[in-house]
C-alpha cells in the first residue's frame, strides 16, 4: 500500500504520506465482507421529515 501511495503522490511529504495510509488503513477495517449474490441496493420506504 505504501508503495502505491508513493506512486500516487509523489510530491506528498513523509507526514502526508503517512496520513494518506492512516486512512486508507482506517477504511478498510471499516469494511464488511458481503457473501456474493444478488441484491435489490437502496433505500426502500425509510420515510423522513423535512423541518424548515
């Protein structure tokens, strides 16, 4: 992963650099893994208020 921050941005600073892969690091811990298949993706009958 390093290397390809480095590839990516290549005048980022070692301290950049480093938040760069905080983060890419960070998100993929956040991630879930989903069983292939099929699925119907969105939001189905979730109602909401508007206020103003």
């Amino acid at each position: 992963m390093a290397q390809r921050i480095n590839h990516l941005y290549p005048k980022a600073n070692n301290d950049e650099k480093q938040q760069i892969l905080s983060v890419a690091v960070r998100a993929m811990d956040n991630m879930l893994r989903v069983k292939g298949g099929s699925f119907e993706m969105g939001d189905f009958g979730m109602k909401c208020r508007v206020t103003e």
